[in-house]
C-alpha cells in the first residue's frame, strides 16, 4: 500500500513541476517580448528524461533555460557515498532555471526545485531561488528578499532566516572569497522529521516557491530593461558572468548530480553563460559602481 502512495506521489509532484515549467515559460515569453523558448524532448539511458526549453538571442534575455527532469535508475557509487545511504535504485525530479539577460542591469537569476527519493522512508524535498546581479541595486535586491520572505512565512517562520543563511554559505565562490550574488534561499533534505509539516504540505511550499520566479523576476526586468549602458559596464557583466561559471563548475551539487548520474551535458550547462570574460587581476576603481557591487558580495547582510 505504501509504494501505491509513494507512487501517486511520484505523479503529484511530477504533474505540479511540469505545470511550473509551463506557466515560467509563458511569463518569461511575455516579459521577453520576442522570442519563444525551443523545446527538446530527451530520454535518459537508464531510466527517465525530460523537457529542456532554451531561449536565445531575445530582447530582454540573452540566454535562459527552462528545465524540467524526472529520471530514476540505479544510483552511482559515488552519490551512495555522498549521501551515506545504501539504497541501490533513485527517483529525482526537479524544474531547473538560470535567466542570463542581455541588460548589465538586470540580473541573472537561479531557481530549482526537485523531489528526490530511493524509497518511502528515504525522500525530501531541496531548492531554493537567488540572485546574482553585475550591479547590485538595493532596492531590487530588498524587492526580491521580500518577496522570498513572504514565501517562506506561508509556511514556517523559520524558513526565511534560515534557508537564506544556507542560500549565503552554499552560493559562496571561496577562491575569490565572495559570495555569487546576494543570495536568497537555499534549502535541501526538508522532510517531516526536520520540518513538522508532512510531505504533502512540502510539495506545496516547493511549488509556492516555484511560483514566486515569475512574479519577482517580471518586476525586475520591467525595472531595468530599458536602461542604457555603456561599452565598459557590459564589459563589467562579462566579469561577473566569470564569476558565475567558476561556482557553477567547481562547486555547485545539481552539476555534479547530474554529470555523475549520466544526465544529458546540454541540459547540465545550460546555466552557463552565453559570453564571459576571464581578466587577469582586473580591479575596480575605489568608489565605483562596479567597486560598490563587490563590497556588498558578502555573507549576511540583511535585506528585509
């Protein structure tokens, strides 16, 4: 009887991501103004697939992908370890976004949540959105914290301050010793025995925060779509777009899950940026914008 539900859930939680590919896709057509994304169906040797959307070249965003994946096998020695678990079969579902705009002043953005599972007793919920902006501007950044504060309190308290202390200490780039962006919330392993609440009612916060993307998002390009910018702060976005791909190749865990569980490589990069920029010791001047920003890539600043 308990795989029976375990499965229904399988489809609930399938069902709800899907759709929150759907309605993302639709809103960031809409703020974009031009393009539609391109889709492409693709299976996974061993178990699975999903639907990659990839847009390119548009108004407003240079590149973004639009992910959804549910795949399931047998798991790598190397995720057994890393999780310390001993089940031999997994089942991972999940919608994956990164937004790389075209405007030095809009910001790129990061959204995942996924479901995953080896069997009744051993599943969770992980996920979480931030923020990475080439210029910090204090006002969207309180904007968007808000918005995930107001999230979080739906359902828990708690889960602002401290999912958006584990956003600071996991988007954190420490060769450079600054953190990615100015974060936003970061959660894994939420399940009923660290949450109170019952799987049910966590697929619902992980489905409130998948419908928190376009609102927030929308807001911000409608903010700065339109500002003009110069040669040198593209140049400056460039940099920061560096940045971006260091963590995301050496440090990020849904990167590393993905290469080590066979997934497919198109899908796994899409969060790279279309173009960066790697200058030996570049160093802004003191006092300028581009000097601001980095003074403000630290761990716990208060945005709310």
């Amino acid at each position: 009887m308990g795989s029976i539900r375990v499965m229904e859930f399988r489809d609930q939680v399938v069902a709800a991501y899907q759709r929150i590919q759907d309605d993302i896709c639709r809103d960031m057509e809409l703020a974009d103004g031009k393009l539609k994304f391109e889709e492409e169906l693709w299976s996974r040797e061993g178990g699975g697939g999903g639907r990659t959307r990839i847009m390119q070249d548009g108004n407003v965003i240079e590149k973004g992908g639009v992910n959804f994946s549910a795949v399931y096998g047998k798991l790598p020695e190397s995720i057994k370890k890393a999780f310390k678990v001993e089940s031999e079969e997994f089942f991972a579902a999940g919608v994956s976004i990164v937004m790389h705009p075209s405007n030095p002043f809009v910001p790129i953005i990061h959204m995942n949540i996924r479901y995953f599972e080896m069997d009744e007793q051993t599943r969770w919920f992980g996920g979480g959105i931030d923020l990475t902006p080439h210029y910090v501007i204090d006002t969207d950044v309180r904007y968007f914290h808000h918005l995930l504060k107001q999230t979080c309190d739906r359902f828990d308290a708690s889960f602002y301050p401290k999912f958006k202390k584990q956003a600071d200490d996991y988007f954190f780039i420490k060769h450079r010793n600054e953190t990615r962006g100015v974060g936003g919330i970061f959660y894994d392993r939420l399940k009923p025995e660290n949450t109170g609440l019952s799987y049910e009612e966590i697929l619902n916060f992980s489905i409130a925060v998948g419908e928190t993307f376009s609102p927030v998002y929308s807001e911000l390009i409608d903010r700065n779509k339109d500002l003009e910018y110069t040669p040198s702060e593209q140049e400056w976005q460039y940099l920061r777009r560096s940045r971006y791909a260091e963590f995301n190749l050496v440090y990020d865990s849904g990167t590393k899950f993905g290469l080590e569980t066979n997934g497919r490589i198109e899908s796994i990069l899409m969060s790279l940026p279309p173009m960066a920029k790697w200058v030996y010791n570049h160093q802004p001047l003191i006092g300028s914008p581009e000097w601001e920003t980095l003074s403000k890539l630290k761990k716990g600043i208060n945005w709310v």
